[in-house]
C-alpha cells in the first residue's frame, strides 16, 4: 500500500506532487511509488536447494509489511513499512521442479539422485545439483527433470498469487518470472513481467533458447495476442562483458531492427541490486569519485573475475548513442529500476538489519564472512563466493497516476523510473525551455514542468533552442540519512571514443565550486564504532534548475540525475559492530546510499 506522505515540513513545490492518485489525463499529479520486480520463493531451483520453502504468498505478505520466517530460523520484516508494488519472479527452468522431486506423492521423487539433492551430506548435494547448473549454463533440460506439466502448475501458482494480492489503488502485483540465461557464466538473466491478468500459458525460458533476441521474439508474439510484457536485464556487471556489447548475440553487428526490437521488449534495466550495483566501474569512469560504489564482478556460481569492458549500464548508454550514429537507432535507450534479486520471499534492502539473499547459505554471519573467519582460505567454487561484497539493496521507484498495474505499467514502458540502493529516497528529471524563474516556489510547478518540457525516459529536440533547463528534484527517506548532494551524468560519444561529465548541481552545505563543479567537502557524520549519525546534516530536500555549462548543440547526450546521501554505517559494520569484531580489511566501513533517475536524452 502506499506509505502516508511525510512532508518534513516543506509545503507546497517542495512536496514534489505527492498527493491522491487521480485520472491518467494529468501526469502532473503522478507520485512516487516503490517497490521490487525481481523476488525469488521455494518454487526457484536455486532458492529451494538454499533452503528456502517460503511460498508466493508469503512473499507478498512481506512487502505488504508482516513478518515472515527465514530459512536460517528468525523473522524477517520490513523496517520501512510496506511497498507500493511487487511481483515473484522465480526462475522459469525447472519451475517448481526440485519441490516435486522433494515429495514423496510425486512421482519426480522417483529420480534417482532426488534423494542425494536433499541429503544432508554437502558433496552428495554438489553433485546432484551441479547437474542443474550445468544444464542452465550450456541451456541443455535435463530430460528427467524436464517436466513442463510441473512447470505449468507451478506457473499457475505465481499467477494465482499475484492475482489474488492485487488490491488496486492500495497494492499492486504483477505475474512474472525470470529467464535465466547463463552461457559460458556469464549473466544475461531478465526478468520478464506481464502487464494485466492475462498471461502465456507457459514461460520461455533459458532451457528454451540461451539467445534473449528469441525471448523478444516470444514477447512480440504474445502481444500480437494482446498479452503486454517486457524483461528487464539485471546484473550486467556479472555477465562478463556479454550484456552490452556491440554486437548481436551472433556476433554480428548491431543493426536498426535489433535496436527496435530490444527496445520495445526491453525499455528499462535494473541498476542496483544485492549482487552488486552495474552503474558504472572506477575502471570506465576514472574521473567520478563516486564511480567505486558496491562493485561485484564475480561469475555466478563460480571464483572467476567477469569482464568489466560491456558490463555497465552508463557505458551502455554511451555505446548506445555510438550504434545511434551508424544505424539511426539506439539499443541501449533504457530507464532504470533497482529491485533486490532475493531468493528469501523478502528483500534485504535495509543495512542496519542485513539478513542476505541466499537463504542458509549467507543467513548468518559466518556464511555472510563480513568478519573473518578461521578456515575460509580453504573455501573453493561457489563455496568461496564472497558474500560480505554483496549488497543491501535496491529498490524500484516509479512516477505513476494510480498505484495499478495499467498505471505502473504504463511508467515502466514510458520511463519514468528511477532506481535506488535500497532507501526511498524519491528523485525526479524534467527538461525543457521557457520555464519561469523560481518555477520550484509554483504550485503549478509540477504542470509547468509536463507542459513545458518533458520527465526521465524521454528524448529533448533542441530545435536550435540552444541550451535546455533541467529541472532536478530530489526527497530523503525519512528513515535514513539526509541527502549530501545532487549530481547530474552527462554521457556521449565523440569520433568513436566514449565520453562522460559529472556535475554536482546542489549541495546541502554552499554551492558547487564553478570550476571544479563540485560541493564543498562534507565532514564525516557517522561514528562507525556505534553507527550513529549527526541528524542535523545532509538536506531533506536538493532541488535546481540547471543549464549545462558546457554545452553543446551538436552534441546528441544523454543526462541522468545521480543523488547521494550523506555516510551511514555499510550492513557489514553493523554486523562486525554486533560480533564485537573488526570489520574485514578488504570492506568499506561506510555507504553512501544514492538514487539515479532515468535519463533524458537531447538531440540536435
């Protein structure tokens, strides 16, 4: 359900247009909704070999703010209250398989190494289960497990919770589930959501084809039927290069009808989730301080290093402009979202109560090695996999007129989204001309800035108008630390080479230096031995109209608005703070939580 609107006693601009959700025909009355797209439940093969037998059901119970139980043995709740919108994604290969092979009614239960995936010897589980990994990352079924009546059923059941959570105007669910496309380890998973109550009668998944261009081609054919739905790319900074590249699954290059096809399939991509944030890497964005922020590039399921090279989201936008240039269309002209890849029911967005994502395995501190413990050098493969550089995050932010699935649905394929490492911090990107001065102290200002220009997700024309306004909007969380400063991402490309800007544009101490174009440094607020902040700093409000000091008509760029908070204790403090025990040496001590809007992008 929606969360009462808290106004930290600013009134009128400064609300942000929080109020009732009203009719469609005014978007200048959209507010700000949250939730998470991409939530797994025992009926995944992974999640329920981790230990998880958590249902659907319960999952929705947890983002409408009740407390569910963890596989390790403790409740799980939100601290935030319940979110706006939720959907269970389970993986669609083998789809409710491992818990029928997990009955004794079922004749699946018969599989000869059923018995071995459930013991509870660890290398007779290795073994049994390394037949599925394997078989998701060459995309080969294995035939005995291959049992698509099961997976109808199971399918059945995600639709059939998501149908009977939907409370429009209060809560709203979508179907969905994740393809999970894997080859050579690398990460080119999607989560696929449907728009209504209708849906396939079967999920595509990996086991169906590794090539995501014949996953589009599935969704093209159901909406031919009038089934709406799109997928949604996550962890690109584990796909080892393979998310982003300049060439077709085929390796051919990429064309005009490629970049209309993933396009209308694929409007936005996930920014920030527990396995790491795909902004971007200090190795492509040398110049932005903030650039190191939660990376992971371990291979899924493995100890090797993943590519960096095609891997992140702002050099996708910048190599998307380049494609542009050549073929008259853009791939890569995406909006963003974050969501939290749980595989607990519930996500663990919140990092003063961290409780991991993969059920037994990181559902304590020792699995979770924030501290370090004696014999973890001798952990190899997946057993190695460093679960203290996961995240507490993320979560995804919509503007939408009502908290439906036709309104929601609606901002996802328009873009206007914006992603979050976890706190609800509510962030917003007009851009335009003509806007009246002090256009923020307007109670029309919302109206003005949809009717004079256009929100994040959409394309500017310069029309020779020289230099636009953005107009910048950004609001705390009320539970978490106050905003330090607000930044604006310029990305384009300029003779083949790939090229970014970073400004900060508001600061909650003075004004951006003209020739650095950065605040004034900030003095640390949080007292990392007790996890305290100075409530008094950071701002509960950054907002500015801003003109590009370097602009350029000729220049087709993207901008997308980056906010950050003031330092707060990362999770893996919290839990050394609690052990009594150092913080190990390879972690940071603090975070700075952030939000990123989806870009605008101006043409010449």
């Amino acid at each position: 359900m929606t969360r009462p609107i808290k106004t930290y006693g600013l009134t009128g601009a400064a609300m942000l247009a929080l109020s009732s959700p009203v009719a469609a025909d005014e978007p200048d009355r959209r507010q700000a909704l949250f939730g998470d797209v991409h939530v797994h439940t025992g009926l995944s093969f992974d999640a329920y070999i981790f230990g998880i037998r958590r249902t659907p059901d319960d999952a929705y119970r947890y983002a409408l703010g009740e407390s569910v139980r963890h596989a390790s043995g403790y409740d799980i709740q939100l601290k935030g209250g319940a979110l706006d919108f939720y959907a269970v994604t389970d993986h669609s290969e083998y789809l409710g398989v491992l818990p029928a092979m997990d009955d004794a009614a079922s004749p699946m239960s018969a599989i000869d190494y059923a018995k071995d995936m459930f013991s509870t010897v660890r290398e007779k589980i290795g073994t049994a289960f390394g037949k599925v990994f394997q078989s998701i990352t060459s995309g080969k079924p294995i035939p005995e497990m291959d049992n698509r009546d099961v997976v109808r059923s199971a399918w059945m059941e995600l639709k059939a919770a998501a149908d009977r959570y939907y409370k429009p105007g209060k809560f709203t669910t979508f179907t969905g589930y994740e393809y999970t496309s894997q080859p050579g380890y690398g990460n080119l998973h999607r989560v696929v959501l449907f728009k209504g109550a209708r849906v396939p009668d079967q999920p595509f998944g990996a086991l169906d084809s590794l090539n995501p261009e014949d996953l589009w081609t599935w969704l093209d054919g159901n909406r031919a039927k009038g089934i709406d739905g799109i997928a949604i790319p996550h962890n690109s900074n584990v796909s080892d290069g393979r998310m982003f590249q300049m060439t077709d699954f085929a390796g051919k290059p990429i064309d005009s009808a490629y970049a209309a096809t993933r396009m209308r399939n694929e409007p936005i991509v996930e920014m920030s989730q527990v396995k790491g944030t795909s902004d971007t890497h200090p190795l492509l964005s040398p110049n932005d301080e903030w650039a190191d922020f939660e990376t992971y590039d371990t291979l899924l399921g493995t100890d090797i290093k993943g590519k960096t090279d095609g891997g992140y989201i702002r050099q996708a936008l910048q190599r998307g402009l380049a494609i542009e240039e050549k073929t008259g269309r853009n791939p890569y002209q995406f909006g963003l979202i974050g969501s939290s890849d749980t595989h607990n029911a519930g996500g663990p967005v919140e990092e003063d109560h961290y409780f991991g994502k993969t059920g037994l395995n990181d559902g304590s501190p020792e699995g979770r090695r924030a501290v370090n413990y004696p014999g973890e050098e001798k952990l190899a493969g997946s057993n190695a996999t460093p679960f203290y550089k996961w995240s507490a995050a993320g979560l995804a932010g919509v503007w939408a007129e009502r908290n439906n699935r036709e309104d929601i649905f609606a901002a996802f394929r328009r873009k206007e989204t914006f992603a979050t490492s976890g706190p609800r911090i509510k962030v917003r990107l007009f851009a335009g001309y003509d806007y009246p001065a002090a256009i923020f102290a307007r109670k029309d200002f919302a109206k003005l800035a949809y009717g004079q220009g256009v929100p994040m997700g959409s394309d500017l024309a310069l029309g020779g108008r020289g230099a636009p306004t953005f107009l910048a909007q950004a609001m705390k969380d009320a539970n978490s630390a106050g905003l330090q400063r607000l930044q604006i991402i310029r990305g384009w490309s300029e003779g083949g080479q790939l090229k970014e800007a970073v400004y900060d544009m508001a600061c909650a101490s003075g004004v951006p230096d003209a020739k650095t174009h950065r605040c004034p440094a900030v003095a640390a607020n949080v007292d990392t031995k007790t996890c305290r902040i100075n409530p008094k700093l950071g701002a509960p409000e950054l907002k500015i109209a801003w003109r590009d000091p370097d602009f350029d008509a000729k220049r087709r760029a993207f901008y997308y608005v980056r906010v950050l908070e003031n330092p707060t204790c990362r999770w893996s403090t919290y839990e050394a703070n609690l052990l009594g025990k150092p913080v190990r040496k390879d972690l940071p001590l603090t975070i700075q939580e952030r939000a990123w809007s989806s870009p605008i992008w101006v043409r010449g």
